[in-house]
C-alpha cells in the first residue's frame, strides 16, 4: 500500500472480528490481516506495519510469542493485545 496513512495489521483468528476491525478502522489505517501467526510474520517480514492488533489466543498459538517476535524485527510496530473479558 502506498498513501500515507500508517499500517495495521489485525490478526484473530476468527474472521468476524478480523472484518469488524477492518471495517471501523480503515478509514484511519492501511490495513493487513491475518489468522494465525504464521500469516502474520509473512507481513511483518514483507510490509513496514506501524501498528499490531493481536488477540492472545490464536487457536492454539500463543498472541504474545507474536508480539515478542514483532519486537525484534527491524522496524518493530506498535503492538496491542486484545484479551476477552
């Protein structure tokens, strides 16, 4: 994506809300999403994301292992994990 917006990059792992998300806050972000980690370090490594929105659990994958991840990449994002109440 090329304007000038910063980058999101949502991931859940359930598709409704990966959608919700997109649609509240696409008119503030270039946005990505993906399902599962593996997904999501596809971009990381591809894309320069300002911003992660993670859930804590993805399936059986672990949101923050994704964070600590991201965090060591070179342009490491701004990282958000959502939890339920």
């Amino acid at each position: 994506m090329n304007s000038l917006q910063p980058t999101l990059l949502i991931v859940d792992d359930e598709k409704h809300t990966r959608d919700g998300l997109r649609r509240l806050l696409e008119d503030q972000y270039d946005i990505y999403v993906a399902a599962d980690i593996g997904g999501a370090l596809d971009v990381l490594e591809r894309e320069q994301i300002d911003l992660l929105l993670t859930y804590l659990r993805l399936g059986n994958e672990d949101g923050m292992a994704l964070i600590e991840r991201a965090l060591k990449m070179p342009h490491a994002p701004i990282c958000i994990m959502m939890t339920a109440y």
